[in-house]
C-alpha cells in the first residue's frame, strides 16, 4: 500500500493507493476533482502538479512508491458568486423557494428563487472536466462505464451549491420544492446516466430530448420531499435545453424580427429567429474560449487576465480581482489577439511574425502559437456556424436586427475586439447585445412563470436543426473563417 500525501489549497490529506495506480483513479475514489480538460490524455497542461517537488502531469503519474502530491491548477476554486437581483413573473412552481441550474461542458451556474423573483447566484467550475474538457471526450468515458461517475460527480456538484445558496440565504434546503436544470443534450444526458450511445455515432440522434419532470430525489439532490425537477426539451442531438431557455431568456421569439443568438462556450449553439421559426446549429469550438487546452488558460478565477489593450507602444492588462496574473481566460485572449494582430506581432493567418511564436503579456503568462491556432479553430467553428445558417436560411446579415451574444464568455467579450478576430460579423456589431448567462435565466423565467414550460417546448419542438457535419458549406465557411479579420 502507498501513501499519497495531498495538498491542496492549503489542506492536507493523505489518501491510501495501490502500488502501480494512476493518480486520477485514486484522487476520483476519493472524490476530489482534479482539473484535467484533455480527460487524462497528457496532451494539455491543464492538470499540472507539483508531485515530490517537481512539475508534472497529474492525469499521466503512476504511483510507484510514497507521494507529496501538491494540486495547483487554478480551475479548481469556485469560479464567481452573484448577488441578490430582480426577479420576474408570477405563476411559480415553487411554493417557498426554487433553484435555476445550467449545467455548462465547463462551468455550472445555480440561483436560489425566492416567492419574490429575487435571485442570489452562485458559479463554479464543472467537476466532469477531470473526465474530458468536451462533450465528445465524456461521452466516450460514459460508454466505457464511467456513466455512474459522470453523473455521481455533477450531481454533487449540484447539490454542494444548492447547500451554499440556501446558507448564504439562511434558507433550509428542505423549503427548496421546486427545480429547473438546464443544459445541452449531451450534459441532460450524462446527468440522468442515460445511455449516450446515440450521440456517440452518425447520425447523431437524441433518442430522449426530455422536457420532463423527475423527483430530486432521483437525482440525490437534497431538496424538499416530493421536490420536483424539470429539464427543459432539446431541439437535437447536440442543440440542447440551454439554447431553449436561452432563446426564451432574450425574447426574440416574442418579436416579429430576425434575429440571431449565440451562445459561445466549449460548444457553440447558435439559433436563428427568422418567419416565426426557430432554426438552429451547433459547433463543436472546443473549451480554448473557456480557457482549457491554452498554454496559460485558466477560468474567469482571481487573477485571471480578462482584458487586454494598446497603450503606449505596449499591451496592457487587467486581472479579475486585480490580483498578480494567474494565466488568461477567454475574454483576455481574444482581446490580446486582437491587439497582437493591430501591433503586426501575428498576421492574419495567425502566424507570429519574428521568430518567438510566443508573447508575454503579463508576469510570465504567455501566448504560443499553438494557443492562436487553438482560437482560431474555436472562433472558425463558431463563425462558420453562424455564416452557414444564415445562409441555409437565405437571410442576409442586413435581415438581422439583433445578434444576442450569450454565455457565461460572452458575458465578458469585448465585440470590438471579438469582431477584429472575426469571431462574429462586423456588420452585426453595432446590433450585437450580451445578454449573459441566458440559458440560466431562461431556467429561473420558467421557474418564475410555469405557463413559459409549454412555450418553450413548442419553441424545441418546432425548431428544425441544420446538420453540419459532411455540409459543404459549412466546410467553406470554416476554412475561410479561421484566418483573422475575415
């Protein structure tokens, strides 16, 4: 027997693992999250420890003899905490209180209702990251027999933040009776430990697109007896629930007006309002805009650089929080690409233009350029997407009257910026509005207001989704859309 002796922000504990186990496997039996965005690949940098003293890739160590395992990755800390808010309508389904979910791929956002409509909310990090950063990498642990602790560990999650929000509040989670759990097919799917196989292989099909109730109790979340929990209906196989109450969030179906949403994060959904229609996408971006799988990436934790900007010759940064630079979330390396492309350090088709291939912005935190071509397959799976419904739609850029930017990224975004990358349409700038996490607050609306339920399921049910895999078009568009300024 081995002893792994754990440290981890500034706790210690001592785990007990046999003599040839990898590290992951010991650190998930004992339930501890640690952060590994490529599932245990060692193709990122995203689970680096300091393991007996030394620098190195948590998800590759196996245990030969005794171990002082120290956790460093940032990620792991709670990401943001919200304060008490306006709320909405009337007609709850909650009698006392009621808890909104979006289960992001990255991040998991929960608000604790009260009869009111008044909100308090709370971030952090999701724990299936140390399962895979993307949809595609948990699937593929799910069917290899992972599904009871894909689902175990976000259940958990949950639960830990239902128990803050109701401390915070000085409420009971007992007086919790009602829930809303929103999220993309694939997180809907690995939270109720359905069997993922139909999303795993073409044609890619969901053969449950929910929009239905559970008791929470099925759920292990600790909630008021006979407490129950809806999750919103998908449209598709990978246009989930979040793009449903994200849609009900911005409104725009209530509006004779096209209008476009995108919700930018490790998948980007995109919907289109066009003819009282709902047409939507989804793009396979990958986490680089939530920070996973970029040299320095963090999330939007303390210290992570989340503006960048030209003054004097230099680029300039800001820090969440204002603390020393702990590495660049998605909203600081879109606008540092930015002002690298403006400075002439890369060129348009991301290529450093001296011999580097890596820029400093901030106390040792740097941008490779392996990192820029990361954004650039991100935001051209994101542009493609959006260029290519349009036109399966046959609507013009001019056709638009709003482009919503929602997501938990977007919710930082400098457009300027995002449009000087041509991570979305310069002409849509000036029509452009971020709306936030709208897929959160589409889950408390229907919360807030039952009789929303059904107007947003006719909204999945009538929406027809554009398949982009094997699409010509879609093709074009990406290739021309992953050079800069386009």
């Amino acid at each position: 027997m081995i002893t792994v002796t754990l440290l981890e922000n500034g706790i210690k504990r001592v785990l007990k693992a046999e003599s040839g186990e990898m590290l992951p496997e010991v650190l998930r039996r004992y339930g501890i999250r640690a952060h590994m965005p490529c599932g245990g690949k060692g193709t990122c940098k995203g689970c680096e420890a300091l393991i007996n003293g030394e620098k190195q890739l948590a998800c590759q160590m196996r245990l030969e003899s005794d171990a002082l395992v120290e956790l460093t990755a940032p990620a792991l800390q709670n990401i943001a905490e919200g304060n008490i808010t306006a709320g909405y309508g009337a007609n709850p389904m909650y009698e006392k209180f009621g808890i909104a979910v979006d289960i992001g791929t990255t991040t998991i956002c929960a608000s604790l209702l009260d009869r009111e409509g008044r909100t308090v909310t709370v971030t952090a990090g999701n724990p299936q990251t140390s399962f895979g950063a993307d949809v595609i990498s948990r699937i593929e642990k799910a069917l290899s027999g992972e599904g009871v602790r894909l689902a175990g560990c976000v259940r958990e999650a949950v639960s830990e933040m239902a128990g803050r929000l109701c401390k915070n509040s000085g409420v009971s989670p007992e007086q919790v009776d009602a829930a809303v759990i929103t999220g993309n097919t694939a997180m809907l799917y690995l939270l109720t430990e359905k069997n993922p196989e139909t999303l795993s292989r073409a044609p890619f099909y969901a053969d449950c697109l929910f929009g239905e109730y559970l008791r929470a109790e099925t759920l292990g979340l600790p909630l008021s007896k006979g407490a129950e929990v809806y999750l919103p209906r998908c449209a598709a196989a990978f246009v989930g629930g979040d793009i449903t109450t994200a849609a009900v969030a911005s409104g725009m179906c209530e509006r004779g007006e096209t209008a476009l949403l995108a919700d930018i994060g490790t998948n980007g959904e995109i919907a289109l309002w066009h003819e009282r229609r709902l047409m939507c996408c989804s793009t396979a971006a990958g986490p680089a805009f939530e920070g996973a799988g970029i040299t320095y990436g963090v999330y939007g934790i303390n210290g992570a650089i989340d503006h960048a900007w030209h003054e004097d010759g230099k680029i300039r940064c800001s820090t969440i929080g204002g603390k020393p630079a702990a590495g660049i979330c998605g909203s600081g390396i879109t606008d540092a690409l930015a002002v690298m492309l403006q400075l002439g350090i890369i060129d348009e088709t991301g290529a450093f233009t001296d011999d580097s291939n890596r820029f400093e912005l901030q106390d040792g935190v740097y941008i490779t350029a392996g990192d820029v071509r990361k954004i650039q397959l991100a935001k051209g799976s994101v542009r493609a997407g959006l260029e290519t419904l349009l036109e399966t739609a046959g609507v013009t850029k001019a056709m638009v009257k709003t482009l919503y930017i929602a997501g938990g990224f977007g919710s930082y975004l400098n457009l300027e910026n995002a449009a000087k990358i041509g991570l979305i349409p310069e002409e849509l700038l000036p029509r452009a509005k971020v709306i936030g996490n709208a897929a959160r607050t589409g889950a408390a609306m229907l919360l807030r207001d039952k009789t929303l339920v059904r107007f947003s399921e006719e909204l999945a049910a009538g929406a027809k989704a554009a398949a982009l895999d094997a699409n010509p078009v879609f093709t074009e568009n990406y290739m021309t859309y992953m050079m800069f300024g386009e």
